[in-house]
C-alpha cells in the first residue's frame, strides 16, 4: 500500500513539473535594459513588416512547437516586461521564439541613457 501512494505522489510531482515546464518561457538580453512597461505591443511575424526604426534588444525562447495564441500572449507578456514596442515573433525547426524590439524615433532620454550605459560596459577599450 505504502509503494502505491509513494508512486501515485512521484507520478503527480512528476506530472506538474512537466506540465509546467510545457510552456516555459525565458528572456535573453542582447541590448540594452529598458524599464518602461508599453501596455500594448505589436506583434510582426516578418520583419519587413517594420515601418519605424528599430533596434533588437532581447530574445524570447519558449518550448512551443507552433505560433499559436498561447504562445503569442506568453512572448508579448515577456516583451512588455522588459518594456519593448513590438516583438518579431518566430518559428525555428524546434520552438517559436520572440525578438524584442524596441522603436528608435521616440527614445526617453531613459532610454538613450540605458543605450549609453550598455555601449559603455560591452565596449572593448586599450
């Protein structure tokens, strides 16, 4: 009896760990930190649909397999909390992954500042 609820508990944990790791989501610096929150953000599926200048400054990975709804609503809840415009949104042979874009004609001068300090700290001196 005791082997049977021991296993029943190890086939739950097992269970919601999978589950939760289902549709995982992680958030890749690759510029600059923004901390402006945009309520709402474009999504762009080819980048050739970008009309404003603009700048990438993070990666989204997920372990979605397809573009679907759920998976665009867990890359833009991840772009809006690392205050991009828009995201490019992106299907690999593996996983739909997001790219945060950030539109470079309306920068605050927050904005300008936290591009000054990333340029300055990945920037190789003599």
């Amino acid at each position: 009896m005791k082997r049977h609820i021991v296993f029943l508990l190890m086939f739950v944990l097992m269970s919601s760990c999978a589950a939760h790791a289902k549709n995982a989501v992680s958030w890749m610096q690759t510029g600059p930190s923004f901390s402006g929150k945009t309520a709402n953000i474009e999504v762009f599926f080819e980048e050739n649909e970008i009309t404003q200048p603009f700048g990438y400054f993070g990666r989204i990975n997920t372990n979605f397999n397809d573009i679907s709804d759920s998976a665009i609503k867990a890359i833009k809840k991840e772009a809006v909390k690392n205050g991009a415009d828009a995201v490019l949104v992106h299907k690999t042979n593996t996983a739909v992954t997001g790219y945060a874009i950030k539109y470079t004609e309306n920068l605050t001068e927050e904005d300008r500042q936290a591009i000054r300090n990333f340029v300055a700290q990945n920037t190789w001196r003599d």
